[in-house]
C-alpha cells in the first residue's frame, strides 16, 4: 500500500505516503496510511438506469480509508490490508446507480456496495529473493484508476473504469528486473468490482510488462497489460506517462474483445484516456482527463454505455493543497453520447450529462 500510495496520481497522497504513522503490534512495525473526504456533487442528468425523481444534488462522505501495512522484505513475508468506505461517482452514473438505486434493483459491482464498510484490499506478500514476489488475497488491478478517490486526481472514475476489473481475487507473482517489471497472475472470476454483463467465465489470467525509459534518457513510464477471462472479457491495455516537471501527462488505450461463450453479444469494443496534470504553482494543481469509448454493434463490454455506442468525456478538477496532507478540489465533467444514455429527473431521455463537485480531504 505504502508504494501504491507513492504512486498515487497527481500527486494527493505523496506526502502522506513519506509521512506515514508507525504503529507497534506484537512486535511488528506497521506502516498506517488512510483518510477521509467529504464532498457535494450536482448532476444535471443521470444514466438511464436511474430511477425517475433522483436527486439532481447532495452531500456525501465519498472516502473513509484506513490502510495497514508490513512490506516483505527479502526472504520474508508481508501484509497490506485496507478497510474503507467509499461512493463510486461515475461520469456516465452516479455513485447512487452503481451501488444499486436503480431500475434493475442491483449493484453494477460485483463485490458489493462500494459503501459498505468493509476490507477492499487485503493480501499477503512472499518474497522469496530479491526483485521476486508473490502476492495472494484481494488485489487491485495493475493499471487504470483506483477505487477510492483519493487516489485518484479526479472525484469522478472514467467511462473505462466502468468496463475494467479494478478488484479481484486470485494470486499474482512479478519479478523486477531493474529495466522492466513483469507480472502473471490468476484467479477465480466473481469478486471483480466492475463485473461484466455475462457471467459465463469462471477463471481469470492476467500478465503485464512496465518499464522506465530513463536509461536511454527518456522520463517516460510504459506499461502493456493483458487480463483474460475464459469463457469470457479479454481487456488488452497499452499506458504510458511522463512527469516533465511543471505538467504530468499520461494515457491509457483499452481494447475488449469477448469469447465465443458470449455470441452474439461479442463484438468488440475500446476506448482511450488522455490524462494531463498542469502544476502553475507549490500545492496547485490542475488535472484534466478526455475519453473516448466506443462499442461495435452486439458488444456490451462497456455496459454502461450500451452497444453500438460513441462516447466522449471531459473532467477537470482543480485541487489545492492547504498542507501537505490536505487538500481541497472543485470538479466539471461532460459526457456527450451517440445514444441517449441518460435522463434527466422527469425521466426524460437525454444524450449527454454534466456533473460538478467540491472536495474536502484530510489524508494520515
């Protein structure tokens, strides 16, 4: 946890991260990291599985994130273990629809309410040898956004969140060779947070690769990722990103194709993040995300934007930094569709949505 919160994008929890409290248990220094966020959002429309006469505004508490961790050290074993309480805001879907205040009467995730207080990330770590580990519990994806906020430099997840993992369990082994890190993992399908609209897969396999340009001089971070499940979604995912100083930038291309199981609903589909993050000043920062999504005709690998659909977003979110552990962010976002996807609280059919949001965070 302490090096996913290093990690973290755009930078909110770096300075927690190097400031962590230490706790003793039975003789075991833990390194402890969480916080807490509250926030108001307001929507003009919402997605149309909404029920009529939803709430157009609200207050909510969108973190409560309690975090324990033991690294591995060579030879050893290691713990990482999070407790939280999160809302799931969507820029295609309120935090309401996914967790199942819908017409379908169900959650979108497959591992609960997100706002059930319960663990969201548990595992355990053997490192056998220096650069070899092997991890087993519940894990978090390799790539993409994090579930809670404030891991993530918007209060709203992109459309892609909607149609990736994000959690599972299973067991993951990766060897860092200094030039480049792989990974392989497996496990059984059904604990994913953003499950998918078949339920016909029973195994998941996931692989990547990630390296660092800067031995030929180059700021860049790559990563290629693959996540297959048999009988069921193939996602193959290419990123990339580069800190050049005064602004941040990154992007993430997906691409979902489906086994035969799932004829004839298996079309392909796809979609691309491009990220920036401008840094005018000390505890300034202003992040910006655009994506496209786009499903053929009988695809439902996004299904929170329908088959045979194009989408375009925009997200911007402003964030300021009172202390290090602090911070305070408004947000905008606009998502137009081909379809209409949405309506408005008459239950009217509309085919784009904007939302906003204010942000107050403290991070330990």
């Amino acid at each position: 946890m302490k090096k996913v919160v290093g990690l973290a994008a755009a930078g909110l929890l770096a300075a927690s991260a190097a400031n962590a409290g230490q706790i003793t248990v039975a003789n075991t220094d833990l390194v402890m990291i969480g916080g807490v966020s509250a926030a108001y959002s307001v929507q003009d429309n919402d997605h149309a599985l909404a029920n009529p006469g939803f709430s157009k505004d609200g207050f909510a508490v969108n973190n409560f994130v309690l975090a324990l961790a033991k690294p591995a050290q060579d030879g050893g074993i290691g713990v990482t273990a999070a407790i939280a309480s999160w809302q799931a805001p969507t820029v295609v879907a309120s935090s309401d629809v996914v967790n199942g205040k819908n017409t379908i009467s169900t959650e979108l995730i497959g591992y609960g309410k997100s706002t059930d207080l319960k663990v969201w990330k548990a595992f355990v770590t053997y490192k056998p040898a220096a650069g070899l580990t092997l991890d087993a519990g519940l894990l978090w994806s390799m790539w993409g956004e994090k579930p809670v906020t404030i891991l993530n430099p918007h209060i709203t997840r992109g459309v892609l969140f909607t149609a990736n993992p994000v959690i599972f369990a299973g067991a993951r082994g990766a060897y860092d060779f200094g030039a480049a890190k792989v990974y392989v993992g497996t496990g059984k399908v059904g604990a994913q947070l953003m499950q998918p609209k078949f339920n016909t897969a029973k195994n998941y396999i996931e692989a990547g690769i990630t390296t660092n340009l800067k031995q030929v001089g180059l700021p860049v971070d790559l990563g290629l990722h693959m996540y297959d499940e048999q009988g069921g979604r193939n996602i193959y995912a290419l990123t990339a990103g580069a800190d050049l100083g005064i602004v941040s930038l990154g992007a993430e291309v997906d691409f979902f194709t489906a086994d035969d199981a799932l004829k004839p609903a298996d079309d392909n589909a796809w979609g691309a993040a491009l990220c920036a993050n401008l840094k005018p000043m000390a505890g300034v920062q202003i992040p910006v995300r655009i994506e496209y999504a786009s499903t053929d005709t009988n695809s439902m690998l996004i299904p929170t934007i329908e088959a045979d659909n194009n989408v375009w977003t925009f997200t911007i979110t402003p964030t300021y930094n009172p202390t290090k552990n602090t911070f305070i962010r408004g947000e905008i976002s606009y998502v137009s569709s081909d379809k209409k996807i949405f309506i408005n609280d008459k239950g009217n059919p509309k085919d784009s949505r904007t939302t906003g949001a204010v942000e107050l965070g403290f991070l330990f």
